[in-house]
C-alpha cells in the first residue's frame, strides 16, 4: 500500500475496523513467521501460538486476562478534589481530571492485569517484590498504582513522573502518606538540567535505595547510563525494569545488570505489541528484567 492508498484507507475505514484489520494481519504475521521456524521453539512460545490460533491478538496472549472485566471497576467522584478515583486494595487512585468514567475503568482494568502475577508486565513475583522498609523508587510512575499497592510497607518512596497532568492526580492518592512520599515532575535519563535528572545526580551517594521500578517508555536505556553509581555502590537492592519496548532492550540489559553483580531473571512469558507499526519478526518480547543484588 503506497502513501495515497494509506491516506485514502485512512479516511475512509473507521479507526475501530482499521485496528482490527491491523490486528487480524499481524496475528497471521505472527503464526506464519513461527510455523516456517527451523529450530524447536521454547515452551513459552508454544504457549503463545497455542492461545493465538484460538483466539484473537492481545497484547498478553494468555486466558488470565479474561477474569478482568472493564463493567466491574467502579469509579467514584470526589467532588472535593474535583477528581474521580477507583479503590486499589481499599486506598483511593486518582486520575487525571480531564478523563471520563469509561476511560479510567478501561485503563484501570489493564492496570489490572499487568500486575496480575501471571503476567508478563507484572513488577514483581512471590520471591521478588517490595519487602518491609524498602525504599522504593518508581521511575515512570503514571498514575501511580504500583507505588500505591506498597506504600504501607515501603518506609520511604520516590515518583518521577515526567507528565504534569498527572501531578495533581498524583498529589491526591499519596495525599495520606505525604510524610514518606516524594514526587519529582523530570525525565530521569543520562544527563541532568531544568526538565531531566539522573539517578545519581539526584540521589545524594549515603542515600538508601533498595528498589527500583523502571518503565519510561523506551528510554531506560538511557537511563541506566544515568546511575552506574546506584548501580555499582547500591546493596541490597532490586531492580525491575521493562525491556519491552525495544527488541534489543532484554539482550543489553540483562549482561549490563549482571557486570555490576546483580542477578538476573525474566518474567514469564511474552507480550505481543500487536499495534506497534515497527514491531517485526520475532514479534514477541518478554515484559521485564528482575535484577537482585543482595
């Protein structure tokens, strides 16, 4: 399809039928690349094909996701704040003020299933997760449920989130923990100035940090060349960090984390960033690293 074919596609086809034309061609991208596979493929790719020769695509190709149900989260108005919030394990999340009911029950619902334990988006597993007394950096905090879902076992607890428009959000759910929660409006990356920090510019070097959460939409790389420092000097300490937004991402870090002693592993399974345009052969990425220093 030339650029005047896409142009006339595009104004004519409804957004929703163009992503499921989208869809349907890279699920059969998708099968078709890996039924012509030479060498024998991993249990967890098997998995994978299994679910999308039944099923259409989805971004975490497994059945879990269908206990999660959009109609089931119920969104509240504080009028007070002028914000709407649903209930993370009984506490308050807000949202940004300009989002309807429908959109925060949909983003809510994925933010959901991410942190489902079957999931390959998930931060944390039964033997790796935020422990009594941690100090918790969450880099890439958005709405901040996962700082939330820890926030009475962490001691102390550091948000970036480069985006304003969740600042106010932000201010409102952490309002009851404002005595330990810091929130910080900068990109965290390899250089610092008026909008970007690194790590270890920003924390002091007898500063405590023992987890570290990262998913900054593509950047972490950068941003581990921002705290070779915290790496190096940090102990104990864990770090999760997403390495699906780039092919490359899990192949790079995973020997980086380990030259500075940690211990590596991945979550389980794949994701399938079926909308992503660029995404190409072999389409499937893991969701994260879990790195362990101890």
């Amino acid at each position: 399809m030339n650029i005047i074919q896409s142009q006339i596609f595009r104004s004519i086809v409804p957004k929703f039928i163009r992503k499921r034309i989208v869809a349907s061609v890279m699920r059969a991208n998708v099968l078709d690349y890996y039924a012509r596979c030479t060498e024998p493929l991993s249990e967890d790719i098997e998995k994978v094909l299994e679910y999308l020769r039944r099923r259409s695509i989805a971004m975490f190709p497994y059945d879990f996701q269908d206990e999660y149900l959009v109609a089931s989260n119920e969104v509240f108005d504080d009028k007070e704040k002028g914000l709407r919030y649903v209930l993370l394990d009984g506490k308050r999340l807000y949202f940004k003020k300009r989002w309807s009911k429908n959109r925060i029950r949909k983003t809510f619902n994925e933010l959901r299933k991410e942190q489902d334990q079957r999931c390959p988006h998930c931060y944390t597993n039964e033997t790796f997760k935020v422990e009594e007394g941690d100090v918790l950096v969450d880099i890439g905090a958005a709405e901040g449920n996962f700082a939330l879902s820890n926030v009475e076992k962490a001691s102390r607890i550091i948000l970036f989130e480069s985006n304003e428009e969740w600042s106010e959000a932000l201010n409102a759910t952490f309002e009851p923990w404002k005595s330990k929660v810091t929130i910080v409006n900068k990109f965290v990356g390899d250089v610092s100035d008026s909008t970007c920090t690194t790590l270890d510019d920003y924390f002091a070097a007898d500063e405590k940090i023992s987890f570290l959460k990262i998913d900054v939409e593509g950047a972490e790389s950068m941003l581990l060349k921002g705290c070779k420092r915290i790496l190096q000097e940090q102990h104990p300490l864990k770090v999760a960090i997403c390495t699906y937004h780039k092919q490359e991402d899990e192949l790079e870090f995973k020997p980086h984390l380990e030259h500075y002693g940690f211990e590596t592993s991945h979550s389980d399974g794949y994701m399938l960033l079926y909308m992503n345009k660029k995404i190409g052969a072999p389409y499937l990425r893991r969701g994260l690293i879990r790195a362990i220093k101890k």
